[in-house]
C-alpha cells in the first residue's frame, strides 16, 4: 500500500503552511503530496486563505526529489483543458517525471456561483469531462490537432514540449459515478480515486470499474485504485480527543462538540479513526479489496505529531498489503 499525503489547499493554507507540508511529505517517507483544487473554503469559511494550484505545484516540482505529486482534482468546470494540459506538461519536465494530472467534473456548487462559472446538469459536466479528456489527449501529441466539441474547441492546434514520458501524463479521475465516471476512468485513467465511500460500497466500485476495463479491451490491473480519506490517530485514548478538539476548529459545525461525538461522526464518514493498530487493520482491509495507494486527507499541518506517528507507526505496516 502506497501512502501519500493530501492537503486542503483552501482551507488556509498560507505558503508557510504548504512549505512544511512539501518538507515533511518527503522527510518522513510519504509516497506522495497532493492538494484539492478549489477557489474558495469547502467548509463554509470564506475568509480562510486560499493557495494559488500552479505555483504551489512548481514549488513541489522544484523543491523535492523523488515524491510523486499532483492535484486531486481540478474541475474542468473552471479549468480549461488547455491550461491544463500545458500546465501538467510543464510539470512533468521540471518534476523529471514524477508529476500527475488529477482531474473531475467539478461538484461545488457555491463555488461556481461565486466566480460565475456554470457548473451545469451533472449529465452536462460528464460529457464536458469527457470532452476535456479528449482534448487534453490530443494536445499532448504535440502535434497539429483540431477538435469541435460541444464545450470545447480547437483549430490547428499545437502545444510543445510533449510530455517527458512520451505521449502522456499519468492522470488520475476523482469521482464516484457508476456509470460515467468509472467509464471514463477505464477509458482514460491511470489512477480512479474516490471518497467518502464504506467499505462494501466501495469493493462494488472497484468491481465495476473493472468490468468496464475489460469491455475496453483494457487489462483491469492497469490502473490505480486509491482512496483519499481523512483520519484522526492516537496512541491512547487522551491523544484521539485531543486531535478530535483540534479538528473542530477546521470544522464549524463541531466547534461545540465533545470529542467522543466528532469520532463518532469521523467512523460515520468512513475516515480512518483510532489507535495504530486499529488504522493499520482499516487500511488492509482496504487493501484487500484492491485500493494500492491512500491519500491522507489533511486539515490541519500544524499538528506535525499526527502525521509522524503515521509514517513511523502505520506506513511501515501496511507497505505489504494488498
């Protein structure tokens, strides 16, 4: 089991904050960094700072050696596929090769109102995601390409350097729609990650998912299945209330809680919740129905103490599980 590490980029996260993320990332073992794509707070906070995607992501590019990264996921909705295909490109050569492209429909729906952007039927935002992905596609050729779509448009278009690693750059779709998500990843993913799914719904997708491989004529041990699920880890009791405290602060809707009922609503949301040894045994049971890499949804990096104890306690432990 590969594990990474998933920062809220939105929810005030200051460059500070992000520059020690990218250095424990990478001291403490983690297989990957990665970062949500969104303009304002998810969590009803407006007034929290918000990181700029590309920057952050060049500085990761710039500052680390050997780390995969990426976003998860920018939404087509206000990411146009040409920047993102030019943006993932250069990426990709500063990274030497270590960079993904995560990408989505777009779900937010304040968000989109905030900014103007239409996020549209969810039957529209899939045909605009699969119309990104084939642009996306044909732009990283780097030849002389034309495209009429419903959404989007090209006419001898040409975008160089190719990607490094020659026609593409790996890309991983967020989302958990049956029937058009998990299609599109067996069609143009390297990696399917979901959220906030439990276990047995969650074996149903992966099954599925590759189902919809084979019918593309496409071996279903070719792509990634991951999970980026947050998590509250203590060595005793005293610890998984202390964090649970810390994590009302990023939540408002907890900020009177006790401790006993936001764990109660971190198990009901399916995080990974408990001591090490409890952790451990959530994510092999992961493992056993086929996710191959987690990404640690995280809210709070000043908390430097949790994320040790995972490298040290849990990453050693479930490096074998499959």
């Amino acid at each position: 089991m590969r594990i990474g590490l998933m920062i809220e980029g939105q929810e005030d996260v200051t460059w500070e904050r992000w520059l020690r993320g990218i250095e424990l990332a990478e001291r403490l073992g983690f297989e990957s960094l990665w970062r949500s794509d969104h303009l304002f707070s998810v969590l009803g906070v407006p007034e929290r700072e918000t990181l700029a995607l590309w920057p952050s992501l060049t500085v990761v590019a710039l500052r680390t050696q050997c780390i995969t990264f990426g976003q998860l996921v920018s939404p087509v909705s206000f990411r146009h596929p040409v920047e993102l295909a030019q943006h993932a490109v250069a990426l990709d050569h500063a990274s030497g090769g270590r960079y993904v492209l995560g990408i989505g429909a777009g779900w937010y729906e304040r968000e989109h109102q905030a900014f103007g952007f239409p996020l549209l039927s969810v039957r529209e935002r899939m045909d605009r995601l699969a119309e990104a992905l084939e642009v996306i596609q044909l732009l990283w050729t780097g030849e002389e390409v034309s495209y009429e779509g419903q959404y989007f448009r090209l006419e001898c278009a040409q975008l160089r350097p190719r990607p490094q690693r020659g026609d593409r750059v790996p890309i991983v779709i967020g989302g958990r729609g049956e029937q058009r998500t998990l299609r599109l990843a067996a069609r143009f993913a390297d990696e399917w990650n979901v959220t906030n799914v439990d276990l047995d719904d969650h074996r149903r997708k992966i099954g599925l998912l590759r189902e919809y491989c084979r019918e593309q004529g496409r071996d279903p041990d070719s792509i990634v299945c991951s999970w980026m699920v947050a998590h509250i880890i203590g060595r005793d009791q005293t610890e998984l209330f202390e964090r649970a405290r810390r994590l009302a602060a990023w939540f408002p809707q907890w900020g009177d809680w006790p401790p006993e009922a936001i764990l109660a609503e971190a198990r009901r949301r399916n995080w990974l919740v408990g001591k090490p040894e409890e952790v451990v045994e959530q994510i092999r049971a992961r493992a056993r129905i086929g996710v191959q890499r987690i990404m640690l949804q995280t809210f709070d990096l000043d908390d430097t103490d949790a994320l040790a104890l995972f490298a040290s306690e849990i990453v050693p432990a479930v490096a074998d599980a499959a």
